[in-house]
C-alpha cells in the first residue's frame, strides 16, 4: 500500500499506477477500495469517467510518513 501512495503523491492515471507498482488490475482494485474507504486516496474521473486516476490525500501522506518512521527503525533479517 506505501509503493501505491507514494505512486499516487501528485496525482497519477490508473495505467502508470499498475506499472509503477507492478501490479494486476484485481490486485489494484481491491487495494484502491480499502485506500478510497479510509481516505487514504481520491478517485478523480473525466467526465464520461473513462479514464480514472487517483491523488494520495493529506491523510495518506501522513500515513506515509509514520510508515517510513516505523520502516526506517524495524529491523528486517537478511536473506541469504
């Protein structure tokens, strides 16, 4: 979910998204629903709402940051 807010900082359409964040459009759709319901990120539509793309919110940066804070202190094993 961070690889996708911090793709989506600024802005970015659903097509650069899935590439950016090597992922499937199941795999982006279900964590879209969880980011969108706990408002994390805005959907933004075209009109006729063909084309779809997505901004992190204030609250998803903040997550962001608190995220890095814990990643920056967790110590991970390395693998062999």
């Amino acid at each position: 979910m961070a690889i996708i807010l911090e793709a989506a900082n600024g802005g970015i359409t659903k097509t650069r998204l899935l590439t950016k964040a090597n992922l499937t459009s199941g795999q982006l759709k279900q964590y879209m629903s969880i980011l969108v319901e706990k408002n994390l990120v805005i959907e933004l539509a075209d009109e006729d709402k063909r084309h779809m793309a997505y901004r992190t919110t204030e609250k998803g940066m903040k997550y962001l940051a608190i995220y890095s804070s814990l990643k920056s202190i967790a110590v991970f094993p390395q693998e062999s």
